[in-house]
C-alpha cells in the first residue's frame, strides 16, 4: 500500500546588504506588555540582529539567504519563534504573544506525552517491506490519540497556543495530521479558524491542507505529500499551478520546494 509523507519545518525594504522585516505582535486577550523584545538567531541562543518594538509593530534587519528564527520575548510571556528561510520571499510574519502560564497546563502536559507516543510508534518503522506488529503498534496508537483528540475538543475546543501553548498546541496539530482522513477534514476546518488569530504557525496549516487535498485525490498546493511505492521510491503527489508553487510556499512560511524535496529524494 503506498504511503504518504511530509515533512516539518512581508514588509520589507533593502538597505545596508540587509533586509528590514516588520510585522505585528498580537495576543488573543490580556493587553500586550509594556516590553517585548525581538531578536533574529542564527541558532538557539546565536543572536544576529536585535530589532525594535512599539505600539505592537516591530521592525529587525536581518540577511539575505539565511535560515533564522525571529524570537520575541516578554517578561512570563511566551512565542513560537517565527523560522524564516530567506528575508526576500518571507511572508506571515505577524507574531501571537500569550502569558507563558497557560491556562490549560495539565492539557498541555497531556498533549506532549501524547506527541511522544506518536513519535516512539513511527521510531521504528521499516525503511522497507511489511512488519506487521510495528504497523498495528502505529494504527493503534493513531486511533488511541484521535479518540482522546476528538473528546478534548468536544469539551474545550481546538488546542491553541494561548490555551496550551506552541509545543502542545503542535502537538496537537501532530495527532491530527497522523488522524483518519475524517477527522483531518473536520480539524482543518478548526485551524482554519484558528490560523485567523495566529494560533497554528502557517507552515503546519499547508502540510495540512495539502494532506486533506491528497486524501480527496485532488493536486496539493505546497507540494509537502510524497508517495513511498512499494519499489521504495518516494514521488510527489500532483501539484496544482506548480508555476505559483515556490509564491504559495513562501505565503506560509516553507522554505523552498526544491529544498524540501531533498529530503525525500536522498532516501532514493
């Protein structure tokens, strides 16, 4: 049975041999603080460039061609740092701060440790063939998840990064996109909504959409759903208007297609 796959992971103006991004820092309820801070890092910790904030707009220079993470930072506030692939085809920059002290701590626990369970039951999977035990460990392990998912946001909701979170809130996103074609249609219907006030990263919105497409057998936006055949080679799904295809991917945040490729076809 073939096998899909994908994988994770602007205003501007030149000056200097540097790119000048803004955007807004929004939160989804209590006022922003007074002070909120913004940096580019190279890596975690490896500060590029600090820029400025005011009136809930911030402005950075940051380089041309670079992978980094726009990081802004609050005293006991908390956000998703924003990767961006290169400054020239950036897009969705805008950034959602929230209180680090979520107010669903203990959900947000939960999610994670079930992130963990999915991660662990794909660890193992076979590079190639069939093993039968691995894959009911893994189907077992999906519909365990999707059951739990399905009650949580029967009683509070689609898990978003202000009720949860960045990390659960993905983990969340995670367990759905592993999920029955069924409830993938009824989730994305949820982060549709929520991708509106900025709490699901756009990236994972794409990966998303692009599955529930290739589940109805229609052609991907972004281009992020691969096929493994059972000659273990890994294709991509039909494309719809491939010219528009690196536009599309820069829209949400995806680093280039080619790029992205790469890592299914040095498994080839």
């Amino acid at each position: 049975m073939p096998r899909l796959s994908c994988a994770i992971l602007l205003c501007w103006s030149v000056h200097a041999g540097a790119f000048e991004l803004s955007g807004i820092i929004r939160s989804n309820g209590a006022p922003l603080p007074p002070v909120i801070s913004i940096v580019a890092e190279l890596s975690p910790g490896q500060t590029h460039s600090i820029g400025q904030v005011e009136n809930g707009r911030y402005r950075i220079d940051v380089p041309e061609g670079t992978l980094l993470a726009l990081v802004a930072r609050a005293p006991q506030w908390e956000a998703e740092p924003r990767i961006i692939h290169d400054a020239a085809t950036a897009g969705a920059l805008d950034i959602l701060l929230y209180p680090a002290a979520v107010p669903e701590a203990a959900l947000a626990q939960e999610l994670l440790a079930m992130e963990k369970e999915d991660v662990a039951a794909r660890k193992d999977w076979p590079a190639t063939g069939s093993d039968a035990q691995a894959r009911q460990h893994l189907r077992e392990t999906d519909d365990k998840n999707e059951a739990r998912l399905r009650r949580i946001i029967a009683s509070k909701g689609w898990p978003t990064q202000t009720m949860v979170g960045y990390k659960a809130a993905g983990s969340a996103w995670l367990i759905a996109q592993h999920g029955s074609d069924a409830f993938l249609k009824s989730s994305l219907a949820l982060m549709r909504v929520a991708a509106t006030q900025g709490e699901i990263t756009l990236s994972r919105l794409a990966l998303t959409i692009d599955r529930d497409l290739s589940n109805d057998k229609l052609p991907q936006l972004y281009g992020s759903q691969f096929q493994t055949g059972s000659d273990g080679k890994t294709v991509p799904l039909p494309i719809d208007d491939p010219q528009r295809l690196e536009q599309r991917r820069a829209s949400m945040g995806l680093e280039p297609y080619a790029q992205y490729r790469q890592l299914f076809e040095q498994d080839n």
